[in-house]
C-alpha cells in the first residue's frame, strides 16, 4: 500500500529515518523500514532494523518526523 505525500509516495518497504530534531539519543544508529502505510492517516509504522533482534520493535510515528534515507522530504497532504 501507497501513503501520498506532498513530494513523493512513501510505501510499505521504503527505507527511512527519523529527522534529527527528532532522534533519540542512538537513533542515528540503526535502519528503519516501513512496514505500514494506511490511506488517510499521517503516520506510519516502521520498523527499527536492529542485528540480532529476532523481533525488532515498531514504533508508529508522524510522517512529518519522518525522511527518506535518498534524503527525500515528505510532507502530508489532505
């Protein structure tokens, strides 16, 4: 599934990561990949790609904390 946005399409299987306003402290660290994208919400979930966790966590965040790891900005549209 597709989510629209403003200057692109974010969808599940996209490489991302939290803008730096944002991080925790360690964020920078690891990859994280969508893995939900519903129609008409302005979050997604994504999940932390962490070696050796067999269940990595998800987190469902604002797609406007949110950019691409090719560096492209998204932006909710409605």
């Amino acid at each position: 599934m597709k989510r629209a946005c403003g200057l692109g399409i974010l969808k599940v299987g996209d490489r991302v990561r939290i803008k730096p306003e944002w991080q925790d402290e360690g964020d920078d660290e690891f990859e994280r990949v969508v893995i939900e994208a519903p129609e008409n919400s302005p979050r997604v979930l994504i999940k932390t790609l962490i070696p050796g966790f067999e269940y990595p966590p998800t987190e469902r965040i604002e797609i406007s904390k949110l950019e691409r790891v090719d560096g492209g900005e998204l932006s909710v549209i409605y």
